[in-house]
C-alpha cells in the first residue's frame, strides 16, 4: 500500500465510494483499479458488491441504515485505519459522529449517507463525502472519491463516474 515517488516520500490513493445501494457499475470498477485500498461508506446493498471490491484492492466497509440484511450484520458501523501515519475514521452518517475527530488526531472523516459528494476542512480535518456511486438520486452526480494520503498531507478530489451509453 505504499508507492514512493522521488525524495523517497511514501503515498497512497485511496479508492472511497459509498451509498452502491445493490448497484456497482462497471465505470466505478473502472476508476478504482489501480488504487492501494477502497473504503465503502456504507449502504452497500448486496454482498457480492464487497466481493467484487475486494478482488480490486483491501477493502474497508462500514454497514449502512440500509444494510438490515443477514450478511451485512457482522460489518461494524464505524472503523478506523492508519495509513502512512494519519488516523482515517470510516462511518455511514455524519450526524452519527459523536466525538471532535480534531481531538482525537484524525485527520480524515469518511461518510456517505445523505449521496451529496463534499470536501470540506474543519480544524485541520479532512470531512470526505465520496456522494453516490450506485443509482441516481434525484440530480445529485453519480460519482467516487480518490482519497490521497501521506505522511506530510492529505487530499481528496470528487470523480464524476461517465454514465454515457
């Protein structure tokens, strides 16, 4: 998980997605290949969604409001990682979280939830919502997040999937 550009400084990409709700389209299949890891926010919809994640990259996945299945009950609904020294903490909902992550040293917020992408910064922590990959809700984008993590920053860009026949 660990790719070194010149300097000798370590960095990973990050595939974030969330809110497949059942649907794993092939154009998000597309942009992950290549990535160290995939985080799925939650509301992922059917098992074999995590199945084909996982032939792609280590993958992290929290469980969703709408995961009630059998199968989904053994996935935690928070989880943390580090990677290259930062503090990742994975949830579905943000209005979930329930302790100031600038407190606690993380340096990124991953949820999914309400399928609006965002970046924002609040005191020195990266909020990440990689939106909806799965079906369309109402005229918000169809899209992932590439997530870039080392050990001097962090960084994320919002990648609109290509839904073109």
């Amino acid at each position: 998980m660990k790719h070194t550009r010149g300097g000798g400084s370590k960095r990973s990409w990050i595939g974030v997605i969330s809110d497949t709700h059942g649907l794993l389209r092939p154009q998000a299949l597309e942009l992950l290949h290549g990535c160290d890891r995939i985080i799925h926010a939650g509301d992922i919809g059917a098992e074999r969604i995590l199945t084909e994640l996982g032939r792609i990259a280590p993958l992290t996945a929290v469980r969703g409001n709408n995961d009630t299945q059998p199968w989904a009950h053994a996935i935690p609904e928070t989880a943390r990682l580090r990677v290259h020294g930062r503090l990742l903490h994975v949830l579905h909902d943000l209005k979930a979280l329930d302790f100031d992550p600038a407190t606690e040293n993380v340096s990124v917020v991953i949820a999914g939830h309400s399928h609006k992408p965002s970046i924002a910064n609040k005191d020195g922590v990266l909020f990440l919502n990689p939106g909806s990959a799965g079906p369309r809700r109402f005229s918000l984008p169809t899209c992932l997040a590439k997530l870039y993590v080392s050990e001097s920053a962090v960084r994320a860009d919002i990648v609109e999937l290509d839904l073109k026949p």
